[in-house]
C-alpha cells in the first residue's frame, strides 16, 4: 500500500500562503493608509484589511476588507475593484513572486459572525444550560 503524501492530508493554508497573504495585506493597507487611491467612494473611509486569503498556487488572492464602522462596505468594495490594476502594480513591487496575484475583494464578515456568537453566548437560554452544569 502507498502511504499518503502530506499535502493531500493538509487542512490550512501552507506557511507561504499565509506568508504571502501577510505581505500583501500589508502592501495593501500602507497603500489605503496613505491615500493612494484617488477614488470617491473611498474619501473620508477609513478602510481595514483584516485578512488576505492565497489559493494554493498563489495565483488569487481574495483581499478581505471592512470600512470603519462598516457603513458603504459594498460601495468601497466596488471602488477597489474598479481600481485593482493600480493596486496589483503596488503588491507586485511589494512581493517578491513571479507573478503578481489577481486581486479580489471582498466585505468581511467576520466582524457580524462575532457579535452573532456573543449575542448567542449572552442570550438567557445559553446561560441557563452553563450555569446549570
């Protein structure tokens, strides 16, 4: 019997991806940071890049973003979008790959799936099945 290669076994991303995605979630957020992107929709947010995600051949890269209070989060997704060339030429200078990854965005919506699961831990009929233990 052939024993099993350890990358089909794996379950998370590979320390490069996440590597990788690190350095462009940084490039990215200098980039928001200092204002680079002339666009309307994006004046006056201030914008967070929580995580950015890799496909294994770390040919996409899903940028995950959330505006400051999460107000037109749909709005300066779009505006990325519409300015990824200008984006992706700044990661490409960033990473050092050889080839700069398509860029995609995304809202995210880890910030709601947060305060969904407090507001659940804090509901009576979960304190009632803790505290009855």
């Amino acid at each position: 019997m052939m024993a099993k290669s350890p990358r089909n076994t794996a379950k998370g991303p590979t320390q490069r991806q996440l590597r990788v995605g690190e350095v462009i979630r940084h490039a990215i957020s200098e980039l928001l940071a200092r204002n680079e992107i002339h666009e309307p929709a994006l004046a006056g947010h201030i914008i967070t890049v929580p995580e950015v995600r890799m496909t294994p051949d770390l040919k996409i890269a899903t940028v995950y973003v959330m505006p400051l209070g999460g107000g037109d989060a749909d709005q300066v997704v779009k505006a990325l979008a519409a300015n990824v060339k200008p984006i992706r030429s700044t990661v490409a200078r960033a990473v050092n790959l050889k080839f700069a990854p398509d860029l995609r965005f995304r809202v995210d919506q880890s910030f709601d799936e947060g305060m969904r699961i407090d507001a659940l831990l804090q509901s009576t009929k979960v304190r009632r099945d803790v505290e009855g233990e």
